[in-house]
C-alpha cells in the first residue's frame, strides 16, 4: 500500500495538505493555499514531478 495525500482545512479557513507514510507518519506538509482547487492542483504537482526526483544537497557537508 502506497502513502495517501491528506487534505486539510485549518481554523482559518486557508488549506494545506500532508503526504502520510502507510504506517500514519506525516513525512511532508505543503504551503497554505487560499482555495481548496489550489491545494488539489499543488496535490497533483507534486505527483507528477515527484517521481525519480532527486536530492540536491545545499548544505555543504
């Protein structure tokens, strides 16, 4: 089983989303976004340029 994308609306009323581990750990949390289509559409980017990303490491260790 895959990880699952939660979306979420806060208090004030701005969404995000988080990318959830299938054993429940939240291993990455989005932006805020205004709209709710927004926060889909960032859900799809990240889908679609995710795969075979690679790591680029900036901290000079």
């Amino acid at each position: 089983m895959a990880g699952k994308f939660v979306l979420k609306k806060g208090s004030g009323g701005k969404y995000h989303f988080n990318l959830v581990a299938t054993n429940g750990q939240v291993i990455a949390t989005s932006e805020t976004y205004e709209r709710k289509q927004s926060a889909l559409s960032g859900i799809e980017s990240v889908k679609t340029n995710a795969p075979g990303a690679e790591t680029d490491d900036q901290t000079g260790e």
